[in-house]
C-alpha cells in the first residue's frame, strides 16, 4: 500500500497571491465574494468515463478500503471507536437540532458578528483588554516570538531567493 | 513599580513590525530576562487590540476565520505553527475585551504573530506606522496605568 | 448487525439538509447495542467516502485549511462546533496514518456529519449520485462493522 501524506510539504498546494493585473492589490485576498470550495484535486464525472457513478456497483467495502488507500492503522482505530460511545449517537443527533443545516453553502453567506466593545481610550477601573500577568505580555515569551519570526522570515528570504534563481536558471 | 512604555519599546515593536531584522536582532540581547509584564509585552498587545479593530470593524466572524486560514497557509509548514482555535480567540479577545479562556501561555503569545501579519497586509508607510504606533501608545499606557 | 434502510435514510437525510426529517427518522431509529454501531458506523463512512471523493492522498495542507476554514465559516454556531484543527486532521487522517483518538466523540461526530453534508451539497449530489454515493458508504460501513 503506496504511504500517503495529505499534508505535502513546502512549495506544494494553493498560493494565495493578489492579482496585481487588477490594480491596486487587495490587503485582504483571502476574503472572497462568496464561499467557494476548495479546488478539486480529483477529476469530477464530467471529466468523462474514468469516474462513472456506476462503478460504485462494483468494488466491495474491503476493496474500498484498499483502493481509497484507508491505512489499516486507521481501519483499526475506527473500529475500535465504533464501540466506544456508541449509546450517546442518537441523543448527539438530536442535539444538533438543525444546526447542520448551516454547512451548506449560500450564495450570501451571512455569517455573524461579534459584540465588540467600543473604542475607548479612557482608562477603565479593570482592565478592559484582557491582558494579565500571565497573557503572554511577559518579555521572556515576547523575546522567543521575535526569535522564532526572524528565523521564519530569513527561511523565508533564502527560499524565495532560491525560487528566483530558479527560474532564472531552470 | 508601575509599568513604563518607554520610546525604546515602541523602537523595539517599530522595528519588529519593520521586519528590520538586522536591527531587531541586538536589541532582543537588550530585553529584560523576566516573565513579568513589561512595557514591550503591554504595547504589543495594545497594537494588536488596535490592528483588530482596524482589520475587522465589523467584527464578523467569518471574516477572522478566513484571516487566520490564510495567515496559517501564508505562513507555510516551515514557520511556528499557529494554533487556528487560539488566533482566533486572541482576535474576538481583542474585539471584545473578554479574556481568551482555555489557552496555553504560549498559544496566548501568539497575538504577537498576528500582529506582524496584520501589519504586513496593510503595507504601511514609515509614516503610517508611526501614526499606528502612537495610537498603540496611548492604549498601552491605559493598559498599564490599570494594570 | 449490517446497515439498515432506516439508518441509510437517516443519514440521507442529514446529507440533504432535510431537518424535520433527519429529526423524526432519528427519533424512529433501532437504539438497540447493535443497531447503534451501525448507524455510527454509517455516519463515520460518509464522511470517509466524501473525503475521498472531494480529496485525495496528493491533496495538500492549505487546501485542506482553506475548506475547512470556509465551511466553518458559513454558520453561526460551526465555528465553536469544528475545532478547525481536529476537523483538518479528520480530513487528513482518510489518507493517512495519524491517529485521532485523542479527539473528543462528539466533536468526531461533529466534524463527521457537517462536513460529509458540505461536501456532498458543494458536490451537487442528487438522486442518482447521492444513492451511489451512499451505496458506497454503506459498502464501507458494513465493512467497518465486520
């Protein structure tokens, strides 16, 4: 069985890059008029007959399994889930009330807002930032962060610059 | 002793955000070994409640989701990781003034990383972000007058 | 105990976002021992099959973060129901080796029911396609049970 690895490394996978042929860049490319799925990485049946639905007729559950490339491991674990918890199923199901009905997608997606404070600059009694001893305003911890951000971007710096000269040079 | 936001820190946050490592590198040996509050740590969460609030006026939700997928997947597998759960309790922290329940210290820490990606995105000015920092000031000093 | 009708029409209609008629089907279910595992068991397949009918093993790391970061986005209460990490480990877990054990079962269900129902409904499968692809889920299910 070929070893799969969803998660490709470095340089694999969507970029996220502005389309600067369209003026000024948009701070924000991720935000998108509508949610849209993820690209498909599989050929869809209208790509003709190698994905026919009526395939699904012929491979047996083990054969699935195989095919699909489910490890064993995971067959396994899975299996063994399958009797943990079981008695709770029907009451998590009656609990998600209509809830998955919000998975699906909308041409407007309406999403939902928070509450935010207003923006004051006023002192408040308590602190109204959230902010305690403990909450990562300690230097030691905001030292480790600015360490790990200057290796992140010279990583960064050295890949890009080899990317460049890569195609530079082929 | 009352907690000083001193011009050094704002140099420091500056110079960070700069992505000006060449400088930011001497100036960590100057920072103090402790695991108190200090003015640095008081003015970058100040400057992150700001860049919140700048980058997310309305507060919607779904808006700091995608932020945070695409900060994550900017970022790529050789970076920190960034915990998506705590960025984004960080992020509606900030909006909101509640505390961020059920984080480590260190996914807490992570306001700073979301910091340098919110002022990466808006692509400021030498101007712009001084004008940014003043502001962050002023609330860093109100954090730390209540603190 | 192999898959029944009932539980495959339960499911049917949790995949079409059938409400008052996933919540009566549900209430009507079998709730012996046996009948339970089944309807996980059928619950836990199509999530499988939608994964690997939307992903792949070559699928990369942002893709996967990108669509889960658009599904949690699309409902008010997905985003604190789908930890966005456990659901990406979900997702990836169909293609490899890693456990997830130690992600709590309801939020395994969660992460199971909402996405097999968005991928399913971003697929477009009606009639026809959505019996195969519970076909095939209910395949895989009864496998599962053994």
């Amino acid at each position: 069985m070929r070893q799969s690895d969803a998660f490709a490394g470095p340089g694999v996978g969507v970029r996220h890059e502005t389309n600067r042929d369209l003026g000024p860049a948009d701070p924000r490319p991720y935000l998108t008029a509508k949610d849209t799925p993820a690209p498909r990485t599989k050929p869809d049946a209208s790509d003709g007959p190698t994905h026919r639905a009526a395939d699904v007729e012929g491979p047996s559950g083990e054969e699935l399994l195989e095919k699909d490339k489910l490890h064993k491991s995971r067959i396994d674990e899975l299996r063994e889930e399958l009797i943990e918890n079981f008695d709770e199923v029907h009451d998590w199901a009656e609990s998600i009330g209509d809830k998955f009905t919000q998975a699906l997608d909308r041409p407007e997606p309406t999403g939902h807002y928070l509450q935010c404070r207003p923006r004051v600059v006023e002192a408040h009694p308590a602190n109204p930032y959230g902010v305690d001893a403990g909450t990562g305003a300690a230097a030691m911890l905001a030292t480790g962060l600015f360490v790990g951000e200057i290796a992140r971007r010279t990583y960064r710096k050295a890949a890009e610059l080899k990317e460049r000269s890569n195609a530079r040079y082929g | 002793m009352p907690v000083e936001v001193s011009d050094w820190h704002v140099d420091l946050v500056r110079t960070f955000l700069r992505q000006d490592d060449g400088k930011l590198k001497p100036m960590l040996g100057q920072m103090p070994r402790t695991y108190e509050v200090d003015g640095t740590g008081v003015l970058l969460w100040a400057a992150f409640v700001e860049a919140t609030f700048r980058r997310f006026p309305d507060g919607n939700v779904a808006d700091i989701i995608r932020f945070v997928a695409h900060v994550r997947i900017r970022r790529g597998r050789n970076a920190p990781p960034i915990s998506p759960a705590a960025a984004e309790k960080l992020i509606i922290s900030a909006l909101t003034a509640t505390e961020a329940d059920g984080l480590t210290d260190l996914e807490k820490g992570q306001h700073i990383i979301l910091l340098s990606e919110l002022i990466e995105d808006e692509a400021l000015t030498d101007a712009q972000l001084d004008a940014f920092l003043d502001v962050a000031r002023t609330h860093a000093k109100h954090i730390a007058a209540s603190l | 105990m192999p898959v029944t009708d009932d539980i495959v029409a339960t499911v049917r209609a949790y995949l079409q976002a059938e409400q008052e008629e996933f919540q009566r089907l549900n209430a009507a279910l079998d709730r012996s021992r046996d009948a339970s595992i089944a309807y996980k068991a059928m619950i836990v397949a199509s999530f499988i099959v939608a994964v690997q009918r939307k992903f792949s093993s070559q699928t990369s790391r942002d893709e996967i973060i990108d669509y889960v970061a658009a599904v949690r986005a699309r409902g008010t209460d997905l985003p604190e129901l789908l930890d966005p990490a456990a659901s990406e480990r979900m997702i990836a877990s169909v293609f490899n080796e890693e456990s997830t054990r130690d992600i709590a079962p309801r939020m395994k269900n969660d992460i199971q029911m909402f996405f097999a129902t968005a991928i399913v409904n971003d697929e477009g499968l009606h009639g026809q396609d959505l019996e195969d692809f519970l076909a095939k889920a209910r395949k895989l299910a009864d496998d599962l049970i053994g």
